[in-house]
C-alpha cells in the first residue's frame, strides 16, 4: 500500500478546514453579539424600571458601577417574581 498525498489534497483539505472554522466562528462571535446586546437591554431596562419604583431624583442611588451591577440588580430583579421562586433560582445560579 502507498500512502500518496499530493499537493492539490493537501491545498483542498485547507481550504475546506478555513471554511468550516471561518463559518463556525462567523455563527459564534454573531451569537455572542446578540447575547450581549439582550443582556445589556435587559440590564439597563431592570435598572430604569427600578430607578421609575423609587421616585428618587439622582440615578446615582440606583445605578452600581462595574460589574457588580448585574451580580446586584439580577437578584433585585428575581425577588420581583412571586410566582416561580424555584426557577428564578435556576436562572440566578446559571448566569453566575
């Protein structure tokens, strides 16, 4: 048996290996774009709907700087459902 691999193989193989990767990387870094883009609409809608219940003046009180703002508003956001408690931990335990 010869094990014969030409160039034109080897050039194809590439080929079809950088569009695989180019595609998957194209469906995540999309994906992840859109993730971001819900999180932050969400964050800033729980902070607006939190700062319009306070009826304070200065946002300054209600906004936390950083990145706890979201490990602080979520739990403030998931003490507002009274319904499901049990799934609103599920969903605080997967963002963490």
């Amino acid at each position: 048996m010869e094990f014969h691999i030409t160039f034109t193989k080897v050039v194809i193989s590439l080929t079809l290996l950088i569009y695989v990767l180019s595609r998957d990387s194209m469906i995540v870094t999309t994906l992840d774009m859109f993730t971001s883009v819900f999180a932050g609409l969400m964050m800033f809608s729980l902070l607006g709907n939190f700062y319009h219940k306070a009826n304070k003046e200065d946002i300054g009180n209600i906004v936390r700087r950083g990145t706890p703002m979201a490990f602080v508003s979520f739990p403030d956001a998931v003490a507002l459902f009274e319904d499901v408690p049990q799934v609103s931990d599920i969903l605080y335990i997967r963002v963490r």
